[in-house]
C-alpha cells in the first residue's frame, strides 16, 4: 500500500492507494499554520495511524508550487512553510520509505493521463481553470517541467494592449475565479463563479457578459496552445467542469474562434477532465510509482 498526501491551503487530504491506485481509505486535516514542523507533525500522525492497519510502502506528496527534482518546492503558495525546505529528504529519513513530490496540476494531468480522460494519448496539455489558470505538459506519456519548471503555467501567458499600456494575464482573463472578481465589483455584490453563470442564465446582463469573456479568452488561450504545441488532446479540469452545458458552450467558443480564423482555422479536440476531488491523490501515486521504479535511487 501507498499514502498519497495532498497539500492545500485549507486542508490537507490523505489516501492509502494499493498497486492499482485504487484508494482504499481517505480522509483529511485541516492544514497546521506557521512553521513546516506542525505539518510534519501531522504527517507523522496519519502515517502512524495508517501503518497500524496497512504495511505503507511509499509516500507521495502533491503540493502547489514549482517542484524541484531533488523535493524543494520555489515560487509562493498558501502555505508558506513548505518553500524552502526538502520535504523529500525530511519526510525520506524519518520514514525510510521511498518518498516523492511533484506540483498538485501535474499529478492531476498524470491521473487523466494514465487513468482517466487522456488514457491512451501520449501528448497532451492540461489545463486548469479555478481561481487562476494552471496546468502541465505531457509529452511522450512523460510531464514535461521545462528548464525553469514554467512547463504548463498556461495561466503567465499574457495578452498586451499597447495602446492602453496594460498587460493581462490568462489567469485573470480565463479563469472563473476572476470572472466572479469582475462580475462582482460591477454589481457591487460577492458573487462565486456558480452565482455568476446563475445570474447569467436568469437574463442578468452584467453577468452574462462575463461568462462570455470567459469563454472567449478561454477559447483563445486553448486554440494558441494547440498552435504552440499540437497536442493529441487538451484536457480542461476545475469546478465549472462540472457545469453540464460546460462541454458545449467551450465547443461554441472555439467554433467562435475558427470562424474568425477563417483560412487559420485549426482542429483542437478537448475533453474534460474524469477525476476530481481524488485526481492529485492518484496522479501522486503515479509519480511515486514512476520516480522511484524499484526505489533504489530514492533511498540511496
């Protein structure tokens, strides 16, 4: 058996996954503030609990961040305290099991990928819309990081106004969780994304308009990485996946944007993403499983 650990901001969950990634026990905690040694602490805890019922053979960890190699995670997140230091390393000596992390989208890409949407495709791109834009890039069945760990940062790509002097971000032009930001200044009321796409279908103009923009920046941004890189497929995940209209309206945007293309029209097939509250446990599962082989080098 495996403990997968996903590290999110409010909560962290935990699952125990056997060969197969079938999760046979999950649960969660709320994330410990502060310093990395309460969240070792906790770590700690439900490992020893686990270890009473099942013999645990690896940790796998998925965090926000840009996950190095060696198991130190850069750039800045919700939880503070794990920038810095080698959580690989640490939580490798105190349990003397093969330990691995990698970037909470890229273990979700890796579930669609080896168990879910992608299952059977070698070159994918996938993409996440929630709060901002994320995302990764599978190439030949494989993440691709890229020299910097930018790979699949969809949400940095920008969009210039040269004649306003402004430059946007995808993650604020495409995601739902800067739509509800705008539609909720303009109205002068909080809105989440759901009430947005609520107040839209009610005949609310303000709001429709920005499912709209939406759209259309989210159809620009996929239809521009299909360019840059041709995948076999583009894997969209997030909760407005959930929608059921979601697949057809993103159909009608990019069909929007072919039309305007005209002779530049190009194919770009997408699917939405099958796993959701459990892709990063498994997709964690699946980079222990492909870092550590016969676990000899993570416990050299």
């Amino acid at each position: 058996m495996y403990l997968a650990i996903d590290l999110g901001g409010t909560f962290v969950k935990y699952g125990v996954l056997d060969e197969q990634g079938n999760i046979r026990l999950k649960n969660k905690f709320p994330t410990p503030q502060g310093e990395i040694e309460p969240l070792y602490g906790e770590i700690r805890r439900v490992f020893d609990q686990v270890s009473a019922e099942f013999e645990i053979k690896g940790l796998a960890i998925s965090a926000p961040g840009a996950v190095t190699e060696q198991g130190v995670i850069h750039g800045i997140s919700a939880i503070p305290c794990i920038h810095g230091p080698n959580i690989r390393e640490d939580l490798q000596s105190q349990f003397n099991i093969p330990v691995a992390i990698e970037n909470d989208a890229n273990c979700a890409a890796l579930a669609e990928v080896r168990a879910g949407s992608a299952r059977g495709y070698e070159d994918v791109l996938f993409v996440v819309c929630g709060t901002g834009v994320g995302g990764a890039v599978i190439k030949k069945g494989q993440l691709h990081k890229g020299k910097h760990l930018l790979g699949g940062e969809f949400g940095m790509l920008v969009q210039y106004d040269h004649k306003q002097g402004r430059m946007e971000s995808f993650s604020w032009l495409a995601s739902t969780g800067n739509m509800a930001r705008r539609a909720s200044e303009k109205l002068n009321r909080e809105l989440s994304g759901q009430e947005v796409f609520e107040l839209a279908a009610s005949g609310n103009q303000t709001c429709q308009e920005e499912v709209d923009a939406f759209y259309a920046h989210l159809s620009v941004l996929l239809t521009n990485l299909q360019c840059v890189y041709d995948p076999e497929l583009i894997v969209v995940s997030g909760g407005v996946t959930e929608r059921p209209q979601f697949g057809e309206e993103l159909k009608a945007a990019l069909d929007t944007i072919n039309s305007k293309r005209d002779v530049l029209a190009i194919e770009t097939e997408v699917a939405v993403a099958e796993h959701r509250n459990d892709a990063n446990l498994l997709g964690a599962f699946f980079n222990l499983k492909d870092k550590v082989g016969h676990f000899g080098k993570y416990l050299a």
